[in-house]
C-alpha cells in the first residue's frame, strides 16, 4: 500500500483540483480519477492509501467503483471515503452498504477532508 497517497476519484476539475492542491501543501502524493472506471484501475495500478470516491460519476458511479475496489483482494484493504452532494440518510447508509468507510457530504470543508484522510491513513502522513 502506497501510504502517504490519496487518490481523488471526482468529474468535476475544478473540485479535484481544490482537494488535489490542498492535499499536495500537506505532503501527500494525489492520484487523480475522473471517473468510477479509472478509480478503480488507479486503485489496483498504484495502491492508494486512501480514497476519495465522488458518489456521481460518469462511466462507472461512486458506489460501484467501491464495490469493485472491495471486492478486489488487491484492493479490499484501502479505505474509502465517499464525497457527495446527496447528503440524505439513505445517501449515507448506500455509501456504507457499497463498502465506504467514511462519508462527507459535499461541499467538505477542506480541513475535515484532511482530518479524515490524515484519520484513515495506514501510516501517519501530512
């Protein structure tokens, strides 16, 4: 596992790169996806030791990249944090069935998003 790198799995630019740019000033290496597809490649090609999985993606959601991403034996360990504007209880609970091990509602303010990547890290980083 890469510790110390995140990996962004958000479509919209300029979202990735306000996560992107505030992890890097903290020390952590960012892989960035910008769709469920290309997470979960990005995930079993480099390892992350966290990520940040938007909810609505093209090509492949949130939630469906997760589950592969968890089912992946290679992959399964990584924690997974959902980012999403559907912020309903429902929107909470589907993140956690599909396998997130956290959950922010968007928008994050940007030191929660730090707390919980620094929080879930396998070695402390940042």
């Amino acid at each position: 596992m890469s510790a110390n790198t995140v990996l962004i799995v958000e479509d919209n630019p300029d979202n990735r790169d306000i996560y992107s740019t505030f992890l890097r000033h903290y020390g952590f290496t960012v892989v960035e996806a910008a769709d469920g597809l290309e997470g979960v490649r990005l995930a079993r090609e480099r390892i992350p030791g966290v990520v940040l999985m938007d909810v609505g993606l093209p090509l492949l959601d949130g939630l469906e990249a997760t589950r592969r991403i968890k089912a992946d034996s290679a992959t399964a360990d990584i924690p997974v944090v959902a980012l999403t504007a559907h912020a309903m209880e429902s929107d909470r609970q589907a993140a956690f069935d599909a396998g997130c091990d956290a959950y922010l509602a968007k928008p994050a303010e940007l030191g929660r998003v730090l707390e919980m990547v620094r929080s879930l890290m396998p070695v402390a980083a940042g």
